[in-house]
C-alpha cells in the first residue's frame, strides 16, 4: 500500500519536474538529496544552515529517500503498541488526524496502512488530515500523496502553515484524535529561537483534548525525546503507553521496481529504509 501509493505519487511529480524544469530536473533534485542528507547529521547544532524544503526539488527528493521508511515506522510503531497495551484504538467513523511538521504525509500512509491492516472490517469511514508545516510547497506533494492512496476511507486532506518559531496562539488541536510528530522535534529542538518554539509546542500540546494519542517517532537521540518530554509536561498531563526503546528499525525491503528502481538509477540513491529510532505512544489526561 504505502509504495504503490509512493509510486503512483513520484510518478505525477516527477513529469511535473521535468516539465518545468526540463533536462535540468535530475541534477536539482541530486543536489537536495544531498544537501538534506548531510544536514541530517547536524540536527543538534542550533547554529546549522537549516534545511530548505520550498524547492520543489527538495520536496520530490524527500518523498522518494525518506517518505517510505517514515511510513513503514509509523505503521510498525501503530501496531507493536496496539499488540503491547491495547492502544490506539480508532472506533469512530470519522477520524480527525494532525501531523505536525507533516511534509508530504508520510505518516497517514502508515496510519492508513495500519488500519487497514489492523481493524479491516471496522474501517473509519472518513479521516480529515490535517498537515501543520512551515513549509507551503509541501501542500502539492501532501496533496498528490493523498490522491494516490487506494483505500475505502475518505481522505479529506488540510493544509496549514505553521512556523514553531512564530506565534502559534491562534492554532488548536482540540478536536484531533491522533497528533503526530515524526522526525520534527528533531528539526526544531535546537533553532536560535529556542524560547518561541518552546512556547509554540507548549500551546500546541496544551490544546490536545483528552483521550487523544500523541505519537512520537525520531531519531534515537534521547535528547529530542527528553525535550518533547519537558515541552509535555509544561502542556499538561500525558501518560505513556507505548515506548519502543531506542532501536534499531529496519523497514521490510519490497521490490524497489516502477519509478523506484528508475529513480535509484538516476538518483544514485538508494531510499532510506532503517534508522536507530526512538518511538512513544502518550495519551492525553484531563
Ligand atoms: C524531516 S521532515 C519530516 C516530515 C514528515 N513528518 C516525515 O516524517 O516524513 C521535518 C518537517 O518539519 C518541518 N519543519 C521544520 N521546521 C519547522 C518549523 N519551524 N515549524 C513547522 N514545521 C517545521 C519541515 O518543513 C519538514 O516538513
């Protein structure tokens, strides 16, 4: 599900670059992957050139390297938590859904996955995701993602800007079922304008209405974990009911066939499908 979904997506996307970017579309988006994969590893220096994802170069770049094995965590995550404590269980016929930091949606592929897998007779009828991003160029990419998904459940995908670092007041997330961070924290941890992001997540979590889940995936860092915890704890109460450990996830390998196997060859990259990750379940208490 999840990479035909992806196929279908980089197949439209990579026609539109080279449509507007003709012969020149390949080295673009070689270059982003590039770029983004060396600033990955610096992700603890508030001083960092941080990384640009407006290009849509950049955006198709992430989504054929990263969005897959994202996916996969997301699902994976979903379902060894549900196996260990029971939770999360979706029952309602709408499910509304935000993903903060949410880039092209890689993670309601895994939750779309996770369903179908997990509860296939009691399907949600209709789930209203909502992609909260700095990043405007991101809402065409989320937008086709959405569009490719195979599934009986209505997908009713929302953009929203949203700069952690500005003044985030005026956003809620009191009606959401499920939040989701996934690799997001780790970007906004450590920016110059520490006391504002601090003070964004803290009303972004406070506005989490009880019962809803919080999932938490990064890197396996504990220090991003510890601030997501800190930003929680000033937000209100949490409890716990899943915890992965830091650990090392390899996403099954499929056959990287179709517009995979042609974009490893003209990428010279291979999508990046394993991540010593740390994953936390959280519920919300009021
Ligand atoms: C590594 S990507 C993760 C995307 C997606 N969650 C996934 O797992 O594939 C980090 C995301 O955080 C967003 N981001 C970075 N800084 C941000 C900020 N200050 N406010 C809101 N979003 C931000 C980026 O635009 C990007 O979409």
């Amino acid at each position: 599900m999840i990479y035909s979904a992806l196929k279908r997506a980089l197949l439209v996307l990579d026609e539109h670059g080279f449509e507007t970017f003709g012969e020149e579309w390949d080295e673009m988006v070689i270059d982003q992957i590039a770029t983004m994969s060396g600033r990955y590893g610096n992700l603890t220096d508030a001083t960092r050139d941080l990384q640009d994802y407006s290009a849509f170069p950049a955006g198709v770049g992430y989504l054929f390297m990263y969005a897959a094995g994202h996916a996969e965590l997301v699902a994976c995550v979903l379902e060894k938590a549900h196996s260990a404590c029971g939770h999360p269980t979706f029952n309602k016929q709408k499910l509304r859904v935000a993903s903060i930091g949410g880039g092209p949606g890689s993670e309601l592929l895994g939750l779309i996955k996770f369903l179908h897998e997990h509860q296939p007779d009691s399907l949600p009828e209709k789930i209203v995701y909502t992609v909260y991003d700095k990043e405007a160029g991101w809402e065409h990419i989320a937008a086709e993602l959405a569009e490719s998904i195979e599934t009986t459940i209505e997908i009713v995908l929302k953009f929203r800007p949203l700069d952690v670092t500005g003044d985030c007041a005026a956003v809620t997330l009191e009606k959401q079922d499920l939040v989701m961070m996934s690799f997001f924290i780790s970007e906004v941890s450590n920016l110059p304008k520490a006391a504002e992001v601090r003070e964004a997540l803290k009303h972004l979590l406070g506005t989490i209405p009880a019962d809803s889940y919080l999932l938490y995936n990064d890197n396996s860092n504990m220090a991003f974990y510890g601030y997501l915890n800190s930003r929680r704890k000033s937000a209100g109460k949490f409890d716990e009911v899943y915890d992965s450990d830091p650990h090392h996830f390899d996403v099954p390998v499929p056959d990287l066939d179709g517009i995979f196997e042609e974009m490893i060859e003209r990428f010279e990259r291979t999508p990046k499908l394993s991540a010593f990750a740390l994953s936390k379940l959280l519920v919300r208490v009021k």
